[in-house]
C-alpha cells in the first residue's frame, strides 16, 4: 500500500472518533491487536469494543489536533505524534497545557487496507487526578 493511502486511513480513524462514528471499527481487522495504558493489551474488534464502552464511559467529546499531526511512516507503519483534549464526562475540560498537555503517540500497522496493530502511548490521567505523582515529578515534592 502507498505512503499516503496508509496515512489517509489513519487520519480517518482520529476523524471518525472525533465525530463519534461508530464506523471506526470498519478500519480494522478482525484480529487487530491493540494497547493503550491502563487498558493493557487486546486482541481482535470486540476488545476494541470494550475499550471504547470503558473509556466513553469518562468522556463527554474528545478532539484530536489533526492538523498538527507529526506524522512517520515505514513500510506498512504509520506512526501518529499529536495533542488531543476534550471534556470529561463530569464536565472537566483537558487538557490543562499546565501539568497535562494532552500529548500522545498511535503506532498503527496495516495488513491489506486495514488496521491490523494500534498501540497508544498516552498518560490516561487525562484530566490530572493523580496528584502525589505529579508533585513529584514536577518538582513540587521530593521523592
């Protein structure tokens, strides 16, 4: 598959999510192995399923800024750096651009036409609650 028809497709996936169209999953395979923190490893659609009931769950909207996408791509890979916020479901808005910056990283793989690896490194502490980790790390209380 061509560079831009791979990168095409991983635009389409932060779209549809964006917009909450549930036709995201028609993007991947039915085998598709996936990661996100927190959530661990999965494979196949219905853990991407789960996966989106567990995190939805938290969230009112979440937005990504495609536009400022920093994106690579290698043979059959597309890797995906960029910022993404939105609103949590109880109406806390992140990211803070204080402590958290809504920063992540996708690492999509495709295997004919169609997702078949998405690993997301991201800090799932979307909207900071974890406040002792965060004193110590940004310096506001010794380890």
């Amino acid at each position: 598959m061509e560079k831009d028809a791979l990168v095409k497709l991983a635009i389409e996936y932060f779209k549809k999510v964006d917009a909450g169209d549930a036709s995201y999953l028609d993007l991947f395979s039915e085998e598709v192995d996936f990661f996100f923190p927190k959530f661990g490893r999965a494979m196949g659609k219905d853990s991407l399923v789960e996966f989106g009931n567990r995190i939805g769950s938290s969230l009112s909207s979440i937005w990504h800024d495609i536009d400022g996408f920093n994106i690579t791509v290698s043979g059959n890979t597309v890797i995906v750096e960029g910022q993404e916020g939105g609103v949590m479901s109880d109406g806390t808005v992140w990211p803070d651009n204080k402590i958290s910056t809504g920063r992540f990283c996708s690492v999509f793989e495709f295997t004919d036409h169609l997702i078949s690896r998405m690993y997301v490194y991201v800090d799932p502490d979307f909207p900071s609650l974890d406040v002792a980790r965060i004193s110590v790390l940004s310096g506001q209380q010794q380890a």
